[in-house]
C-alpha cells in the first residue's frame, strides 16, 4: 500500500501546475487541497509552521503579500501573525506544499521530489 500524498495549493498557481503534471506523469495517486475552495486545515497549518517554521511558509514576493497594506505587513513579526495572516488569506502560503506521511515539502524542486518518488 503506497504512502497517501496531498498537495495544498491553488489550482490556477503556475508552480501548483508544474507539480501536479510532474506528479500525474509518474503515476502518483496525489489529492489536492484547493485553499480557495476548502481554505487552509488550522491543524495542518500550525503543524507546517511548528515543523520549517513560519518563514518558510510565508511568501513575501507574491502579489497577495504585496496588495497588503504596510500595517498588515508589519503585524506579521512572529509565527502567530503569520498564521493569522494565512488563515486569512491563504493566498499568501508558499506553494504548493506537498505532504507525504511524515514529509512535508514547500515549493516544487523536481530533483527533491524525485528522491521522495523514486
């Protein structure tokens, strides 16, 4: 029985693209967690940040964190503004992050994911 894999992302995403059709091309069985649809697992999220910590989670070169307002931005100082920003807009989550029993990844390096689907 192989191990169950979800990718968290938003379909429309360029990146959430060039994984899913790089996973379907090596016959991955994956489900996909649309945020705009299903929104983020508070659970799942607090655990990313607890495991790579909010900064890894959070994209700060995006359009979404750029249409903030700079107080918005500045309330983001800690892994519980963080959270609470993402929750909120889900948009501003690096993507996709792929989970795969106990490992996590963020953003799609095709080299890094070929060694978790040999």
């Amino acid at each position: 029985m192989s191990t169950p894999t979800t990718l968290y992302g938003i379909p429309n995403c360029d990146t959430v693209k060039k994984a899913r059709a790089w996973l379907a091309a090596r016959g991955v069985e994956v489900v996909f967690h649309d945020y705009k649809k299903q929104g983020v697992p508070e659970a799942a999220l607090r655990g990313w940040v607890k495991a790579l910590g909010w900064e890894a989670l959070l994209n700060r070169k995006g359009t979404t964190w750029r249409k903030l307002e700079p107080a918005r931005q500045a309330a983001v100082g800690d892994a519980a503004g963080a959270i609470a920003l993402m929750l909120e807009q889900p948009s501003v989550i690096r993507r996709p992050v792929l989970v795969r029993g106990d490992t996590l990844r963020v953003g799609f390096d095709a080299g890094e994911w070929a060694k978790l689907f040999p």
